[in-house]
C-alpha cells in the first residue's frame, strides 16, 4: 500500500476540513509526522511545546498532577483529536500533561505555521478566542481542584483567584458570599462557613467591617 502524504493526512483530520485546497496544501507543506512511544510525554504541564500536535492513530490521556504527584484524567485523545492550542494561542505555559497510553502517531504544526492560521491579533476574533481558552484554562483547575484538593484547600484556592493585589496586599473587594462560594468549591453552605471560620480563627484570612477579605501571607504559601 502506498504511504500517504501529509496532505492526505490532513483531510482526514476534522480540525482542517473546512480549509480551502490551497490552505490544506500550505499546512500539509508544513507539518512534520512524529511517533510517540507509549508512555512519552507529548507536552508537559508548565511547560511550552510551541507547537499543535493532531493524533493521527494510537491514544493519549490528559492528566493534571498535584505537588504530591496524584493524578486527573482529563480526556483521552482519540484519532484526530489534538493539543497545545492553548498555549499556542494564550502563550502561556500548558495546562496539563499529555502522555501516550500507546504508540501514537502525531503530525506537529509549529507556532509560526499555526499563527498564519490564526485571525489578527487585533480582532474581535482573536479576542474571543483568548477568551475562551482562558475558560478553559479555569475550568481546568476547578477540575483538578475537585479530584486533588479537600474544602479547605478548594476554598483556599478559590479566595486566591478571587484576590486582587493592593500595595502588596491580597484582597477581596465587596462580602464573600458563603452561598457563592459553596456552589463554586462543590461543597455545602455549612461547611464552606466552617472553614471560612477556622481560617480567621487561624489569622490566615481577616474578614473587615465592609465584608472584604484580607488574605494573609500563610495562606499564600499553604
């Protein structure tokens, strides 16, 4: 059977059907076919790949991972499914962790190549494109929250992210709602009020007469 070419390999993937024959041929001119190991990482959580990986056989597992090394499987990657968009968009580092669960063929789009695909900078496009991968980014987290963290570290985390930073000071503007803060951490009203408790009683967040909250420094490095 003859070995097909990278062009016949992109119309395969759903991500690239909608591109005209002139962009299919620019991005199949492009890519670079690369086989994983079962086991190998294909890209690393805090890590930058620069580049868009696209499965073309075989299946990979997103993970997320604690300090502690405890892990989250946030998907598994099948035939045309693909990763590093995020970060290719954003330019942050990933998000999570993604490894081979068998051999696995991938053809790889570098960031050059990705980004003549990508709409101005400047446009309402590109702003909502930002704007969902920081969703998902978010969502991200409240997963790996979830599966890793207890109440108090969920609550924990959570008044961090609602913190904004003033003259070196972490606080929260305005009353945090116990109710909010349930449904966001997965826990109950009573419990998120018991934790939120204990941490005052600890000096690790202070809670002053307008409702706003202080976040200690302890709370920061916890």
């Amino acid at each position: 059977m003859a070995m097909l070419s990278n062009l016949d390999l992109i119309r395969r993937v759903p991500l690239f059907s909608l591109l005209t024959a002139d962009q299919a041929q620019s991005i199949a001119d492009s890519v670079v076919k690369r086989r994983f190991k079962r086991g190998e990482l294909i890209v690393e959580q805090g890590t930058k790949s620069n580049a868009l990986f696209i499965l073309l056989n075989g299946r990979a597992r997103v993970l997320t991972a604690d300090s502690r090394g405890r892990e989250v499987i946030l998907a598994v990657l099948q035939p045309g499914d693909y990763v590093g968009e995020m970060s290719l968009i954003d330019n942050e580092p990933h998000s999570a962790t993604v490894r081979a669960e068998v051999q696995t063929d991938m053809l790889v789009l570098g960031r050059a190549d990705f980004g003549r695909g990508l709409p101005e900078s400047s446009s309402l496009a590109y702003g909502i494109l930002r704007g969902l991968v920081a969703r998902l980014r978010n969502a991200d987290r409240q997963i790996e929250s979830l599966a890793l963290l207890d109440v108090y570290g969920r609550v924990a985390r959570t008044l961090l992210d609602m913190a904004e930073e003033e003259k070196g000071v972490k606080i929260i503007r305005g009353k945090v709602s116990r109710q909010d803060m349930a449904k966001v951490v997965g826990a109950s009203r009573e419990m998120v009020s018991r934790v939120m408790k204990d941490l005052e009683d600890k000096g690790v967040i202070e809670t002053l007469e307008n409702g706003s909250v202080v976040i200690k420094e302890r709370l920061q490095h916890d």
